[in-house]
C-alpha cells in the first residue's frame, strides 16, 4: 500500500488544480475565500476555506468544478502526448511529461468527501423547496462518496487513464 | 481603541471577547476552558466555540473600537480585508503555473501535429485496404510514413503496397525495386508475400520477353511454396499452354491441361471459380490457337468470354 500523502506528492499538480478549480468557481459565484492552500504535506494537501454559501446551484459548482476543470485539463494535456505514446510507441520526454502532468490532474478530479457532505447538507435544505438540481444531486453524492472509498482500489488512478487516454482513443476511433 | 471585554464565567476575569472561548454554553476565559477541558472526570467533550469580537478583524487583526466591522461570512472582516476576501486574485505563481501548463500543451500539439496527421492517414489507409483500393491505401500509407520518419516499419509498409500498385500496373521492373527497397523494417508476416510477389514480377518480365522457360520454372517456385495449394497450379497451366504455343510439343499441351484440372479442382473449394472460369478459357484459347495473349487482348477481343470451337466430324 502507498500512502495517501505520497501520492499526493507524487501527483501535486492535481491537488493544486483542484483546489484552483474550487477558488475559481467561488469567484465566478462571488463566494467569498477565506483562505487557500493549494499544497502541503499533509491532510488534507490542500483546502478552500469559503463563506456560507446559500443558493444550491453555487454550491453545487463550487462542489463539482475541481470534477469538471480536472477532467477537462486531464484530457486536453493528455491528448497531444497520447498520440506520439500511445500510437506509435515514441518515446520523446515532453510526452511523458504531459502523460504524467494529465493524469495527475485527472487523478484529482474527484470532489472530496469534505465536498460531498457538504453538499448534501445543502442539497437536503435545497430538496425541501422542490430544487430540481438538489434532488438530481442526491445520488451524484452517493456517486462521490463511493468513488471516494473506492479510490483505496485505485480508482482515481483509473479515472485518469481513463480520461487521459481512454477518451482520446474513443474520440480518435470515432472521428477517423 | 477599545477591544469589547467579556467576563469569564468561572474565574469572573474581565479579557477581550477574543481571549475567550464558548465551553458548553459557558463563556470562559482561555485559561479556565483548559482546566474545563483537562478534567479527567468528564464524560463527553463538550462542544467548544471560538468567541469573536465583532469590533476586530478576523484576518489583518485591526481594531474598529466600539464599532461592529461588516462580517463577511459571519465573520467580522476590515473594508480592506473584505475587499480582498471577495476577490481574492490567484496567487502569481499559480498564474505563472497554469501559463506554462498551457504554454506546454499548445507547444506538445504543434510539435505532435504530424503524429495525429500520420494517424489520420494510417486509419484511413486502413479503409481504403479493406474496400480494396490498394492505390489509395499506398497513398495513405506513404503520407503517414512521410509524417513519421522514425517509425521504419511504416515506410516499409508503404513501399510494399507501393510495389502491390505498381504489380498491378504491370510495371514489373519498378515493381521489383520497390519491394526490395521494403528492408528489414517490414512486418515479419509481410515479407512471404514480398518474397513471392517478387517472383510473380519475375513472371510478369518471363511473359513479357517470351522466356517461357523462365516462367515455368518461377511459377513452380511459387507451388513449391505452397505444395498444399493446388490453385497455383493455374499458372503452371499458363506456362506450359505458353511452351507448347511456342514449341508445338504435345507433352507440353498435356502437362498444361493436367495443371490446369488440378487448379480447376481447386478453385472449386475457394471463393473463386469466376475467376478461374476466365482464366481457364484464356489458358484453353492459347492451347486451340497456339496464340499467346495477354489479359488485356484476351479481354478486348472476348468481351463475352471464349468458347472452344467444336470439332467437326
């Protein structure tokens, strides 16, 4: 087994992009930060302190935004590199480089288990009023939370491959 | 400046409502919330609140007297301070950071652009061979090569179905350089057919000069690589059938219909009779008129195929 802070070490630019994609959603919404570290050795290796925050669909993003930026960075650092790598088995170490660079960040993509109650605590307040977006939520945090568990079974490492160099080959074999 | 005081409920010490802590409901100074909390005959922790001063500013510590700060976030936060919290800028070396990232990504696809355009012109290489247009797929294959010089074996490929398009021309000369010119880099399970598509070049040469004897002897090299294979048998068939059209001699005449029953039984058993079919009256016509012609006269001057005439008695 490999602890979790060694490969958080390992993988550091997904741990600060996470986090980068956190503050970034609160200053689109105008959440007010508290404070951010966006790496340290420790647990977590990085946080976003906000404000309170009271409409769902902000809380939501904030939530959900390391989900969307990682992924969407994973795989356009990715792409450049898989063709080279994947295709025709080059072996140039810039490719490498942003094979590892993407995959750390895909790596990260999923929201934390911090993220998660927290927005499940909002989703609750939210479902009350019928919000239709709380009520679909509900079981993207049980989705959260057991990709969380799961990430004991590499499933965070997965994703990343997945995003990194599965999608490109699908997008690849489909458009060619 | 005045910090709001608060009186500690045990010790009754008058302090700053920021030296002070919220112990089970209980407003506390520090130093007797750690007696609180130290006490071994406590049954369950008691739930601990930071007291805040409203009138001091959480984050740069500046004191506002008397008068209550705006709390952002329900915290009390200095004008300054609150604009910072509510735009609070990225950090320049994360800036710095994603630019490179970014810098990097744009850099990789510009200097990997000719590996996505050689696998564009691999896959479609790949379409083209499996509808059977070989000229396109040599195309295709030479782009991806040209894209991709460091991959050899790519370059070979394309030189073979280079050579393919050339057999099919019957440019047999060009067609034998281009193969050889495949080297080692060609794929392992392509080069029996380099090999033996050379000797149907060498074929080719024999029929075009009239070396009969020479095509005879490169189409038994060619069944000897497959001694399983009867089809192959035709061209032997077209060798003698040349022979006896040259020679006259009858030996040649029955060795030429013997070969050619033994690919006729053959084709029966492959997915190609049609073919046979034309090939066989090609061969037969040769043997009736003792005239050599090529596919191409065959097909111009039989559009309809041929039939042997039947003798009269």
């Amino acid at each position: 087994m490999i602890p979790g802070f060694i490969i958080s070490i390992m993988t550091f630019p997904g741990v600060i992009v996470h986090e980068s994609a956190h503050m970034l959603f609160c200053k689109i919404r105008g959440v007010p930060i508290l404070d951010v570290c966006f790496f340290r050795f420790g647990n977590p290796a990085g946080y976003v302190v906000h404000g309170r925050v009271d409409d769902f669909v902000t809380s939501f993003l904030v939530a959900v935004g390391p989900f969307i930026i990682n992924s969407a960075l994973c795989f356009f650092v990715c792409l450049p590199a898989f063709v080279p790598v994947r295709i025709f088995g080059m072996t140039d170490p810039l490719s490498y480089l942003l094979l590892w660079l993407g995959i750390s960040i895909g790596m990260h993509a999923f929201p934390s288990m911090q993220d998660a109650s927290n927005l499940w605590v909002q989703a609750k307040q939210a479902a009350r009023s019928f919000n239709l977006l709380a009520i679909l939520s509900f079981p993207l945090v049980i989705a959260i939370y057991i990709a969380n568990m799961l990430t004991f079974f590499w499933l965070d490492y997965i994703y990343g491959i997945a995003i990194g160099l599965g999608l490109p080959t699908l997008i690849l074999d489909h458009l060619f | 400046m005045t910090m709001k005081q608060s009186k500690c409920a045990d010790c009754a010490l008058e302090c700053s409502v920021n030296q002070t802590l919220k112990v089970a409901g209980k407003v506390v100074c520090i130093a007797c919330a750690e007696k609180i909390l130290s006490d071994k005959n406590l049954k369950t922790k008691p739930i601990v609140e930071h007291q805040t001063d409203p009138t001091i500013c959480v984050k740069c510590g500046k004191d506002n007297g008397l008068i209550d700060f705006h709390a952002v976030a329900e915290l009390p936060v200095c004008p300054q301070c609150e604009s910072f919290i509510r735009n609070r800028p990225f950090p320049l070396w994360i800036k710095v950071a994603m630019t490179v990232v970014g810098g990097l990504v744009v850099f990789s696809f510009a200097w990997n652009v000719r590996f996505i355009k050689g696998y564009v012109q691999l896959k479609a290489s790949h379409k083209f061979l499996n509808t059977g247009d070989i000229e396109k797929a040599a195309t295709s294959l030479n782009a991806a090569a040209t894209c991709i010089p460091e991959r050899k074996d790519l370059r070979a490929v394309a030189c073979f179905y280079e050579g393919a398009v050339l057999m099919r021309q019957e440019k047999w000369d060009q067609a034998i350089a281009r193969l050889n010119s495949c080297g080692g880099s060609l794929p392992s399970q392509l080069r029996p057919t380099v090999e033996e598509s050379i000797i149907n070049a060498k074929i080719g040469i024999a029929f075009d000069t009239k070396d009969y004897n020479a095509f005879l002897d490169l189409a038994m090299q060619v069944q000897n690589k497959h001694p399983d294979d009867s089809t192959f048998a035709g061209q032997i068939a077209s060798a003698y059938a040349c022979l006896y059209a040259q020679s006259g001699d009858e030996q040649f005449k029955k060795r030429a219909l013997e070969s050619l029953e033994k690919a006729g039984t053959a084709s029966r058993t492959t997915n190609s009779p049609e073919y046979f079919e034309s090939y066989q009256q090609r061969i037969l016509h040769r043997l009736y008129t003792r005239e050599v012609i090529d596919h191409k006269e065959f097909a111009r001057r039989f559009p309809n195929g041929w039939r042997q005439p039947k003798e009269q008695p």
